[in-house]
C-alpha cells in the first residue's frame, strides 16, 4: 500500500446551512432521553442568542476539526453567534491552522495496522488519517511566526492573532479558517495549554534555537485575560463541547473574578455536548449541577447531552441558525479589549 | 406535588417523514468518528432495502417506544421497511401495547425524588413518567388475553398475534401501534424472553388462577420459528437497536440452521446503534467484527454506531423513507409462514 | 496458524479464597467513587449475610464464566453465600454446562481476525477463545437430556435441574460446576431466556426431531416460581452482576407478588456491579433509585458500583468470605419449595 | 445542615504497602477481559522497574488525590518507583498542595443538592466535599510563593519546585505530599496547564496586584525540559492514569526531540488506565496503538486498562511494591537536569 493510496478521500466539513434541523429539534423536545437534552440544549442556546447582556463563550476539546465540524466554528464566528472561543491545541493548531496551511485530513480505518502507518508517515485519529510530513510543516511554520514576534510573554490569545494575522497576509489556502474568521470578527481564542499541539513543537524549536531572545507563552496571562473579559461583560453563556482543561478553564473563570475582589454572576447559560462521565469524578464528565456547588454555573439554564459531537453539534447549531436569533445580534468585538 | 401534575406533559412519537434527513447524512458521510459510522450504516440500511432478495430483520432493546420512537418503527412496518421484529417485552407490551390501550407516557426529571414518586405510585424511567396504576391495567389486559386462548404452549410470536387480533376487534386507543401494523403487515413479532415485562405479570395471574387449563409459552418455539424464516428466505439483514437478548436471539439463528442440517448463509448486513462498551465482554456490546467469528454476520457489510437511539434512530430511518428504496419492495408476509 | 496454536492457554478461575481482599475493601472504604462504592457494596452484601432472615438472589449477565469467575460462583453456593440464582443462558449453558462437559476456554485477542478465526470454527469473546465443535457437543448434549425428559412444560429451573443430575450421574469432568454445585446444595438457577443460547440450539434440535412428544420451556413457569421463592421468604437481597433480563426479572418479582394480592416487602438489599450507564434510559444501566419509584428495591440498602466485573465480583465475594458472616448461615433450600 | 456536619468524614488515602495484591494479579493473569489486561500493565510495570536503562514516567488526570490516591503516588516516589510526574494542575495544586496546608477533603454525596452547598461554600467532586474557604488560602499561598520569585518566565516545574521548597521550610501539614516527596527525591514535576487550577487563581492574583515586576508560566519552558530529559536518557516508560493534557504532552515529547534533530526511541513501554473510549475520536481514551501510529509509542510493552483508577492503581502499585524490582533501581535524580 503506498502513502497515497490511503490518503485519497478527504474529510469535507459539514455546513449546518444546508439542511434545517429545526424540525428535528422540535421533534426531540418531545421525546425523552439524550433527544429531549438536545432539544433543551438548543432552547438554551437559543436562549443566549436572544439576551443581549450575554456574551458567549464556546469551548472545544477532542478531535472536532479534523472529523468536520470546522465549518460550524466559523459559521458561529461570522454570524454573531459566538464571542469568545476556548480550545484545546489539537483544534485550533494541528487542524484548523493546518488545514488554512492548504493541508487536508483523510477518511481511514479504526482498525489500521498502526506499524505500518507509522512506516509510512502517517498519524491516525481513530478513522481519520493525517499525513505526518505536512504537520511537520504546520509546526515549523509556528517557529516562523514566533521568530517575528517579540521576545516577551505572549498570551495564546495574543499569539493566535498573530496566527490570523499571518493567514491573512499570506492568503487562506482552505476555504474556510476558524483562526482567520476570528481574527477578522474580533473573537479571541484561547488554548490555555498552548504547548500540548502542534505549538508546542514550533515554540520549543524557536526557543531551542534561540536560547536568548526568545518569546514565552505565559499561560497565566491567558488567565487573566478571560478574567478581564468576565469582567468587562454583563453576562456569560457556556457551550461546551467535549471536556477538558477549556471546559475547566472556562468555569474557573467565575472564581476568578472573585478573588480579585470583583462581584461578578456565575455563567447563567450553560451546555454541554460530551460522552464522558461523571462516575469516575473526572473533570470532563463532571456534571454542571456539581459546577453549581463551585460558584461555576447557574443551574436555571443548564443541560448536559451524552452524545458524540459529530452526531449532535450540528444539529445544535443548525437549530440556531436556521431560527435566526444570531441576526439582531451585535458583533462582540471583544478582542478589542485586548487592543490598545 | 399531586400526581397529575407529574403526568401532565405526555412523550410525542417523532414522526421521519415530517424532515427530511437526506442532506445530514449526506454531510455526515464525509465526516469522521459516529456520524461517518451513522452514514455508512444508512447506506447499508438502503443496500438492504434494494436487495430484493433480503428479508430485513430489526431488534429493539432498552426503553425505546417510551421514549417516543414508536412512529418510526410503525413506518417501517407500514412501508415494507421491515419483515421481522425481535424485541424485548418491555417495548411490546409495557410501551406499544400499553399505548394502544389508551394510556400515556410523560415527561419527567431525571433528578426526581423516588420515594415520593413510589408514594405517588408513578414508575420512573430515567426522565420519563409512567402511571402505575395504567399499567396494572394493561398486565390484567394480557391476562384476560391468555383466558381466551387455547391451554398449550404458545411462542411469544403466536401470543403477539393474538395482542394484535384482540386491538383489531376493541380498537386501537392510541394513533398507532407496532403490534397492530404488524398484526395487519403480516410481521411476525418475537420476544423471547416474554415473561420479562408486563406480559410475564399478566401470565403469571393467568396461570396463577387457571392452575389447570392456562397456556404457557414455549420460548423454545420462538427459536423453531426464527428459525424457520431463516430457513425461508434467501438473505437476512440485521438492524440492531441496542443489544441484549434480541440482539443476540437473531443472531444465533443462523448457527440454528446449521444445527438442524441446513446451509444457510450467514446475515448479509448488519448495523447496531449502540452506546454499549465491547471492553467488558458483554454481548450488548460486542462487536459485529466478533459476530462473525461465530460465523453468525458476514463483514463485507456491517456498522456499528455508537450513539443513543433517540438522536440516532430517527435520522437513519428518515433517510431511509426520503430515499425511497421501499417504494419498490413487495411485503415480506413472513406471518403467513405460520398460519395453517 | 493452526487450531491448537490458538487454544493453547486455558482461563483459569480465580479462587477467592487465596488471597484476603478485607484489607483493600477497608481502604476502599475511605477514598471515593468506585473505590467508595464497592466497599459499601461489601457491607451490604456482609449486612445480607448477616441478616437471617433474608436470602440471597445472584443474577449474573455477561460472560463472566469464560471470563473466569466461575469458582467466585461455586464458593457462594458451597458456603451458603447464595441461595437463588438468575442467569443468561450463555453463563449456566455455553460456559458452565460446557466446561463441566470437560471443555475449556482459551485466552485470545481482542484484536484477532474474525474472518480468520470463523475459517479455524474458533468463537471469539472480547479477548477470549471458544472450540466451536465443543460448543455444539455441549449443545447436543442439551438435546439428548431433553430426549430423556417427559414431553411438558418444564421451567428452566426444573431443565437445569435435570442438567445437575445429569452432571451428577455421569461425573463432572472440571473441577466444579456451577449447575453441579446448585444442584447439590439445593439452590435453584433461573435462566428466563433460555432459548437464547446453547440450550437453545439444543432444544430446538429436540423439537425439530420429535415433531410430536417434545418438551417445551415456559418462561411464564419460572417467573411464577421465582415468585413462589419471594412469597415463601421473609426478606430478600439482590447482588446484581451486569443486568439485562437476570436483572429485571429480578426486581419484577416483587410487583408480580403485588399482582398475585400478596403483601410482600421491596428487596431489602440491592447491589450492582456495571459497566452500563443510565443515561440511555437501558435498564441494565438503570439506577437502584429508579428500581424503587417501581416500588422494587429498598432504598436503605443499595449500592451501583461502575467497574468491569472481572475487577470488582472477586474483591466482594473474598472479603465477605474472609469476614466469615456464612459460617452461622443456614442453607436457603430453595429447591425444596419444587420437589413435591 | 451545617457546613461542620457535611465536612466530618475526612477522605484516607489508601497504603498499597498494607496489603499484597500480587496473587490477586496473578489470579486476574489468567482471566480475561479488564482483570486480565490489568495483569498485563502490572507484568509491563515491573519490566519497567527491572529495566535499568528506562526512566519512568508517571501522568495523572482525573482527582486522584482528593480521592484518596496521593500516598500511592509519594509511595512510588520514595522508592525509586518513578523519575518524573506529568500531572493536571488539580491534582497538584487544590488537592496536594492544598492538603499539605493541613486542610482535607471529605467524604460526601453524589446525590447533594448543589445549591444547598454552593450557599455554605462547600465545593463538590462526584462524592467528594472541600472547604471553599480552604481553597481561598491554598490559592492565596501561591500567590504569596510567587511574589517571593523573580520575575521572569518559570516553567511550571520549577514553579512546582518552590512550592516544595515553601513546604520543607515551613514544614507539611499533612501526613505526606507528593509535591514535597518528590522535592526531596529529584523527581520533576510538570503541570502542562497550570493555570487550570488554584494555582491559576494565585497567580492570577498576583500578576494582577504586581502590573510590573511580575512572574510568567512558560508552557513552552515545560515542554522544552521535558524535551531535554527526554534527550538525556536511554529509554522511557510511561504509567498513564487518566488521559487529558498530561497524556499527550507527554506522548508528544517523543516528536519534540524528532524536531529538534536527535534520534531518540518510542516510549519503550506504555500502560494506560482509564475509563475513557475511543469511539469518539478524543486523546483521552485513543488507544496506544494510534498513539503507535504517531511514533509515539512502541507497540511491544503497552497495554490500556478500562477501569477507574481507584479501583486499579492501587492494586498496580501495590503488585510492584511487593515484587520489590525498585529495591535495585537507583533514584533517577532528574531534577537535577536542571540544577545549575
């Protein structure tokens, strides 16, 4: 089997606009079990959309990019329906930024023959395959961009711009960029654990070959900086996809506000899609009623669906879209915070 | 809190023809991950409905009609898309039967204080409500079913015949029922562990009081019979929802007819949506990759999807109906096998 | 690869009695989740133990035999741990019956070829080997005992019964059996789908050749008679070993008593060990808290414990055999009420 | 309630040292499904500890310590057990460190009423409880730590380190602390995310209060040391409970030292235990067999264990403690990679 053999059938990203999962919705509010919680999540979401005073924050953990959801991320972006976004590195820098590179991920085989792919170069993500040679790429083009940037701390969110602001001057080679439409909307986007990707491999190249003069992602600056945005809006939603440090990061937040001594209101929306659960006390899993008992979220609004992302985000967001809440919604231009 | 105010939101049967989930699947099918799987299972959905040699055969197991899924399996009665049922008691009798009688099932919390329910007498199923009361009503409704028939062994099937003759002749209380779509399409219904449920409640009163004289039901005749039609058609295809004892039930026919001399092929498709776990080795679980190990699934066509029945059943079958493969198949009939 | 070369290394049952699992149970009993969970199972299961007024119903789903807790099983019935039993026929038949015929369980892999395996007429479980010609002697051995058995109906307690002196007459050809012991120590074993296995095949066989004068099994019979059990005992508590059919046809007998215009007590004791989850609304993932808005399970005592059983079911069994609660135990008997 | 009622029951930590769980292993060698593959992670473990050329590289996600699992882990430090630690900032910070400052967490309900606790500042994890007003100081203590430290970039190992420092100086208040243990033994200690956590929250504050003159957390610094003590020895093995950040930061470490232009091996060994899945495409729960595939991971010595880690990791531990290869392993004295 030669490499291009088995990297021959693209992963297109699905595009919630084509289809009205309206009637779906409306059909599962009606029914029971994980139907009804998407249903009820949906009413939320679309909650959120309505209230003016809320700002919302989406988070993303596990592989959502690369199996095709890229689309629905910058269909939220460029209509209004997301404020601020919270990821994992894989996302953001691996996927979306490798993609925007003119790289593309492959339909494969959960049951590959994983020595084999290795000898051939390419990296497997359950059924999807990724052509090692062109992450390469993706990681030393990271070192580039650090090597302009100034040598100090950088938040994420700061060096993601930068990020948008390379694809911009150098033109998307993909349809579509998460990191560019937020760049170009004013959506921050933040990877609080900004070395666990593809980064991670160009910002320890840049340092390894800088010894001196070289930037530092300080990821408590990332802290700060939701804080500061906590801070500096009315109101909060939550949508959360899968779990992880960006669902953690994000409740933390509330708390935060707190200890600087700031009177601020716990996220009063709050949604998450995920297959992980509670019963093993993990983060991921953990339920948003147990996020009340930490300050975290409000329980008025609140609902966790147990359903793999692919199967449910896009019917969420096509719901959203299609009932149209997002067009009497301002931009949240919340980057500009950061602008000065 | 009075119980009537617990009963008062009843569960609504989603109906696939009223959306059309064509375009979702089509996005899915180039996707990754469960909604990739859901994609290929339709495909291997419609490839059964056009193979005009295939007799398609669907098990339901865990809380489906309550959970307002019943439409889509009377559709697929109605429309040919089915020739077989295998379920649990539960659905048949504790849901579909107990609808046809009149009564509801209503949306509740999954969160609710069961010793108050139990005071209430109301039955809960994660977040759905059932009245106890109701279904005394549809266990003594079996009962007086089984004191009009003749005292011997009966299979589950004959016995379901019998449930769909007595709606026929009072009339259905309900929009619809699969007994009574499959009494009138001439689909056979099996439960093979039909004192497992409502049915096992009313029978054992039945038997309880005619300690001479009642019926009895030979589960090993529900086997013979599954058997037969194995025997009688050319190919099967499978369509799992969920697993347990329908799940494997069906798939163990097909060692039967090996047992009794006979050379049939194994099922030529398979699909299971599923949120069980094959790590523990449970049968629910396992793969349909170690279903032919025992030379039970053939693999060249075979999907499992792991996700929850409500979000996943409808967009399969809704597919399905749009496409329309079902407009040009001949009813199975398989009841009359065993009419004499 | 040849046969023999994959059926080279036999399961061996883990022998509770070899190592003291009290001092981890005490550990556990501090810390949380899992850990937690099945130490407070241990105490209800030793409270059981101690209460002599209750008897001990063990359901047990999944392949836990061929998983190699067999001898877990044996040591309950031997030391009067247990004093009713409700299985899966592949427990008591395909694994029990069949290594007491003198056959043995293999360990394989999980990540086998099952097109492969079928060619060599090796059965896969997850990670676990079968001898698909010793399955269909132990199959046929099930029709030669029906051949012999007079031409009614008969539970499946009474046909497993007739298996145990089968055992007993021609000599066990394992170390223990299960069906043996149960037959010695007069503890009845329920098997309410006990087609849906190799008894099935067996006793399809049976039917298939005597077209007139077959036995038949009536479910409904051991449903009335597992209700027969509830009616002559004071209390009852249940340990629950995965759920499925066992599961449920358990918790039923308490309504199927109410039903008969008996008073009798919810189960006093309840316990689970799972891997399944509730939020599919499936009920072997169906919380004790949900058993009892059913009115079938006490709330005082009842504990889910979330693991595999393989890693659970010998901790519980060897510290409450170390504790020793079954030594002022009494044998339950409970075949007696069937031996008139 | 009281706030004083609901936190009285202090979680222990379990003392793999107080029981011997090598014949429970070697029983669950013999078996199968997850008692087996346990088994196997033990065997791989000790071939770890034998093996003079491998360091050992322990990662951790999910609350572990708060759940009773923390004298596991200073176990394995304080005998030569482990040579690195890769953690979530949870772990470390609000439940080590926290815990080190004299406070405890306790046992409480899964089934709490939030609101309730959330009122009388009671944080909750599954069943778990913690004083929130605890926390504040834990979170205050770091703040103060870090105003001691020069403000540059830190890596959050050296961070760590001071802490470890604060603590030996102003002495521990509990029974024991990883945190410390592994200061006084060399051991490093990476948080990839750490401001997810109460350290966040300390830090957070004290960037706030000192505008100028303030500390930064390099997250490129950790992934670089990590990198350089990749490069500085022979082989590695890897001990995995949980998944998250801490599992793929250091998976990735293999790739970083591919970048930086040196030819080092796979982690020669790998053993996972977690109740993650694979089927929707996330890091936590992607086999090392994909992780194989990104030349992360050897394929020769790994196995997943799918159980959660309070019910497995003890009985790991404890299997090696007793076997006793650490007796003849010499300390890996890794810290001082970075002591110059």
């Amino acid at each position: 089997m030669e490499k291009q053999d088995l990297l021959r059938k693209p992963i297109e990203h699905i595009d919630i606009k084509t289809f009205d999962a309206r009637p779906i919705i409306e059909g599962y509010a009606l029914m029971a079990f994980q139907a009804r919680n998407l249903a009820t999540a949906a009413e939320i979401y679309n909650g959120m959309l309505a209230d003016h005073d809320c700002k919302i924050i989406l988070t993303l953990a596990g592989s959502l990019f690369s199996a095709g959801l890229k689309h629905v991320v910058t269909d939220m972006i460029n209509r209004n329906m997301v404020d601020v976004i919270v990821s994992t590195g894989a996302i953001i820098v691996d996927q979306d930024f490798f993609e925007a590179l003119g790289f593309r991920h492959y339909m494969g085989s959960a049951f590959a023959d994983d020595t084999a792919l290795r000898e051939l170069a390419i990296d497997r993500i359950y059924d999807t395959y990724i052509d090692e040679d062109e992450l390469r790429v993706c990681d030393m083009t990271i070192a580039q961009i650090a090597d302009t940037l100034p040598p100090r701390p950088h938040s994420s969110r700061e060096f993601i711009h930068a990020m948008g602001a390379y694809l911009d001057r150098e033109g998307l080679k993909a349809e579509r960029s998460a990191i560019h439409s937020a760049y170009k909307k004013g959506v921050p986007v933040f990877v609080p654990a900004f070395s666990d990707c593809s980064a991670g491999f160009g910002l320890v190249y840049h340092q390894w070959h800088k010894k001196d003069g070289h930037l530092t992602i300080d990821s408590v600056r990332d802290f700060r900086e939701l804080t500061e945005i906590k801070l500096a809006v009315k109101d909060t939603g939550v949508i959360m996809v899968g779990g992880g440090v960006p669902k953690n990061f994000t409740q933390d937040v509330v708390v935060a506000t707190d200890i600087l001594g700031e009177e601020k209101p716990m996220h009063k929306y709050a949604i998450q899609l995920t297959v992980a659960d509670e019963r093993d006390g993990g983060l991921s899993g953990s339920t948003l009623k147990e996020a009340c008992s930490w300050g975290k979220v409000d329980l008025k609004y609140e609902q966790m669906v147990f359903g793999e992302a692919t199967l449910t985000f896009p019917l969420l967001v096509s719901d959203a879209y299609h009932r149209g809440a997002w067009k009497k919604r301002a931009p949240g231009n919340l980057s500009n915070l950061f602008m000065k």
